[in-house]
C-alpha cells in the first residue's frame, strides 16, 4: 500500500511539473511576435504599420478564442498529451517561418496558426491535472499550477528580447 501511495505522489509531482513547464512554454512563441514589433516598426525595408500589425495581434485573438472552444473537445477525443504536444510543435514552426519569411501574408497566415496552437494549452493540460488530482485538492493544486502563465508571460518577453536584439 505505501509504494502504491507513493508513486501516486510521484506521478502527481511530475504531471505537476511537466504541465507547469508546457503551459509556461507557449509563452515563448507567444510572446514573440510582441517584441519583434519593436524592430519591426524601425524597420525601414518592411512595410507593416502599426494598423497591420494590430490586425494580426487582432487575427491571431480571433484565432486563440476559436480554438479555445474547439481544443477542450478534441482533447477529449484525442487525449491531451496530443492536442497539447501538436499545439506547441505547431507554434514553434509558426514562429520559425514568421521570423524567416518577412511577407503580411506570411505573418497573417502564421498569427491565424499561431492562435490555434496556442490555444490548445490551456484547456488540455488543465484536463491533465483534472485527472491527477482528487476533487478535494484541485482548488489548491491548480491555483499553484496557474502560476505557470505568470511565470511563461514574466520570463518570455525578457528572453525573447535578449534573443532578438543580442544574438541575431
């Protein structure tokens, strides 16, 4: 009985953490696009205005609301592990042709991506935790657990800054 309670424990510990790290991650592609507005608009070479880029930031929430309706069933469907580890590959890639193809079609194809990728975080790993964790303790687990969005958003944006006007 004692080493079933205990890896109980550890698998609550590590489903914990390994959520707690995914949520925060989708921050670093989220925050991207936030910080590269910066040189963006000091750019002489391309032409996207501050209208522009608030369309995309506009099309990329249309984008995130949408899917946050969508994302909760499919991850029923198809488990979170999925729904979650698609989304964060999918914006990774998102991330990775908006930084190297500079085009507004481009941006606002990868910010329509972008928004459904990102949307699927939430929803799934919260569902994840759900099925760790007794009734009884939720309240207090996922209040922890929600430190991961303040945490990925403080840590995101410094490090994308760093990342874009230090190394490149």
């Amino acid at each position: 009985m004692n080493n079933s309670i205990g890896t109980i424990k550890r698998w609550r510990v590590q489903i914990f953490a390994i959520t707690w790290l995914a949520y925060a991650a989708f921050y670093f592609t989220r925050k991207a696009f936030a910080v590269a507005k910066l040189g963006i608009a000091e750019d002489p070479t391309f032409m996207l205005d501050k209208m522009a880029m608030a369309n995309l930031d506009a099309l990329y929430l249309t984008a995130y609301a949408f899917g946050q309706f969508t994302w909760g069933i499919l991850a029923d469907r198809f488990g979170p592990r999925v729904v979650v580890l698609g989304g964060l590959l999918i914006s990774a890639a998102a991330a990775l042709v908006m930084g190297s193809f500079a085009t507004l079609p481009i941006f606002a194809t990868c910010m329509l991506i972008q928004g459904l990728a990102q949307s699927t975080g939430w929803s799934g790993l919260c569902k994840n935790m759900g099925s760790f964790f007794p009734a009884r303790q939720r309240g207090r687990v996922l209040g922890l657990w929600s430190s991961c969005y303040a945490f990925g958003g403080l840590v995101a944006s410094p490090f994308a800054g760093w990342w874009a006007y230090t190394l490149i």
